[in-house]
C-alpha cells in the first residue's frame, strides 16, 4: 500500500471516486481504491467538507452531492439583500425589479433560468449546476465610466476560479473566461452588464455572471465547457459565488488603471490577431492595448489603429 500519497492528489482521487458513484462509497472501499489508510481517507473527507464539497456521511458510506442549495444566510457577511431561486426568467429581471424598487443593492442567484440571455441579445443557456447570478449597484460614477464593471466582475471570476479549483483561465476581450484545453479555447464563464443611468450619473448597474460549474454543457454549445467536465468532480457553487463576490468588491477600490493593468495580464485577446464583428462592419488586425477608457485598441495591416467599444471578438491564428 502506498501511504505517503500526497495529500492533494488523495484528495482528487478521492473526488473522482465518489464522482462517478452514484450510490455511497464506504471508507473502506476508497481506501483500497486508492491505496491509502481508512483514517487517511476520513481525514481527507473532513478536509474536502470544509473547503466547501458537498459529501454527505450516509450509514452506507460517503456520496458526493453536485447541488450545494443556496440560501441567503450563505451570503449574509455582504450585507446585501440576498434573493435564492429555484427557477426564474432571469437573474437580470429579478435583478432590475428590486433596483427599480430603489433597492441599494441587491444579489439575485438562480439554480436556474428559462430565459437566460447573454450578450448581443444572445440566449444563455442556464441549466441546473451552473452559477447564475446578478449583483444590482448604484456607483456613483458617470455613464462613461461603468465600462470597468464588466472588467472587474472578468477579473473577480478569472481570480475567485484559480482560488476556489487551481484551473488557470484567461480573459477574452470584452468578457468571457477561457479555459484552454487542448489548444482549444472554451467558454468556462460570461459577464453581462446591463446599466440604467443618465449621462452624468448612473442610476443603477446590475452585473449578471454565468459559470459553467457543476452543468454539463449540451451539445449544441460546442466552444463551453464547466468545471466539473474539467475536473471530473463537482465543486461548491456556494463557495465560488461568495470568492467572486469577494473579490469584486475588493477590485471596486482600486482606480480604473489598477484594474485595467490586471486585466491585460491576465488576457489571451491581446497580442492576438483579432475579427472584430460589428453590426455594420468587421475590423480584422493586430489587437495592441486597451485604452484607458476601455476600448480595444486595433491596429489594421494597413497601420490604422481604432477604438473598438463594442462588438464579438474572433481569435484568429493567421489573417
Ligand atoms: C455572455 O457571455 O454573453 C454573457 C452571459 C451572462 C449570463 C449571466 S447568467 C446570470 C445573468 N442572468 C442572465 O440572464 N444573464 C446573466
């Protein structure tokens, strides 16, 4: 027997184990699995508990549970009304009812959404597992400054994922997590900002994430990918909306160009040779910075540079 197993690498046997069962596994039983002493694997449960996993301790054994249920108690420690749902249209709309309502702040988490949308009017398919949630605000700040929003909230989930699973993710301009695997990029998260305000002064802004956690992604969405798929395990949906929420907030203190230097470390668009897909034209070049006022700078073959506010983003390897 090997008994000086690292630690971490039990830890995801043991995971990978109780994954794939869907009946209670016993001590015992992981412990021969995996080549480790019954203690060991007890030890290593405790552990994965209080990090966040969701095993329950049955009489027949250990079973690992996908859905932590969300309640607002968990989210106490914001001091933000805190609204769990089972089901809803929209965190957006619960969202924007409550804000409306002259809300000061409000956190909106479904397990699920009929009509989940994305960017660009898209639908956001939002099935059981995933993180689904909205954070109402009300920034003073001028409507030209809510840009850094969808950035910070990028840089939160980019940050509060590393954190919570150790996967590296990279940033996608304007707002999508990436997960690289195999060469590949895949869509693990996607921030929508939906903000009512005047010229001068914002109303209010309600940043809406969606992370592919526990879901397993359909087949007609070829370029996602969650968590679990990646880790063959599921996580605490419970413990990385608290790290996300966290980190925003603490990200909201900084000046814009802390953040926008973060932001640039950490992303995969930059350096990149870039189709800009705009309702009225596409822009194909060289994509060199952003701009303080957090436009992506494009440089086109023939040498003209533009500052591109909106619009998809399509990473190309050769244009
Ligand atoms: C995108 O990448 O297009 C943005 C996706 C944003 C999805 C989240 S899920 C929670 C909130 N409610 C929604 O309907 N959309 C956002």
């Amino acid at each position: 027997m090997i008994f000086n197993m690292k630690r971490g690498l039990a830890k995801e046997k043991i995971l990978q184990l109780l994954n794939t069962s869907k009946k209670p596994l016993s001590g015992e039983f992981i412990a021969k699995s995996i080549g480790i002493s019954r203690t060991a694997v007890w030890k290593n449960i405790q552990n994965l508990k209080k990090a966040g996993f969701n095993i329950i301790t049955t009489a027949k054994g250990y079973l690992l549970k996908d859905n932590d249920e969300l309640s607002p108690e968990d989210f106490e420690d914001f001091k933000i009304k805190t609204i769990c749902l089972k089901e809803t249209s929209s965190t957006m709309d619960v969202a924007k009812i409550e804000m409306e309502n002259s809300a000061e702040k409000v956190l909106v988490i479904a397990e699920k959404q009929t009509q989940g949308r994305g960017r660009l009017g898209r639908e956001w398919i939002s099935q059981e597992g995933g993180a689904w949630f909205s954070l109402g605000i009300r920034p003073k700040i001028a409507l030209k400054e809510c840009f850094i929003f969808t950035y910070i909230a990028g840089l939160a989930v980019v940050k509060a994922i590393l954190e919570v699973t150790g996967l590296p993710t990279f940033l996608k301009w304007p707002n999508d997590v990436i997960y690289k695997k195999s060469g590949q990029e895949k869509k693990l998260a996607g921030i929508l900002l939906e903000v009512k305000g005047e010229v001068d002064m914002v109303n209010y802004i309600i940043i809406g994430i969606g992370v592919n956690v526990n879901n397993s992604i359909s087949n007609f969405e070829p370029t996602a990918i969650s968590i679990k798929e990646i880790l063959k395990y599921p996580i605490s949906k419970k413990r990385l909306i608290q790290k996300i929420l966290i980190k925003i907030f603490k990200l909201m203190d900084l000046p814009s160009i802390e953040i926008l230097k973060m932001w640039k470390r950490n992303s995969i668009t930059l350096g990149r040779s870039v189709k800009i897909i705009q309702p009225n034209r596409e822009i194909i070049g060289l994509a060199l910075d952003i701009s303080e006022d957090g436009a992506l700078i494009v440089q086109t073959p023939d040498m003209f540079l533009y500052k591109i506010y909106s619009g998809d983003c399509i990473h190309a390897k050769i244009i």
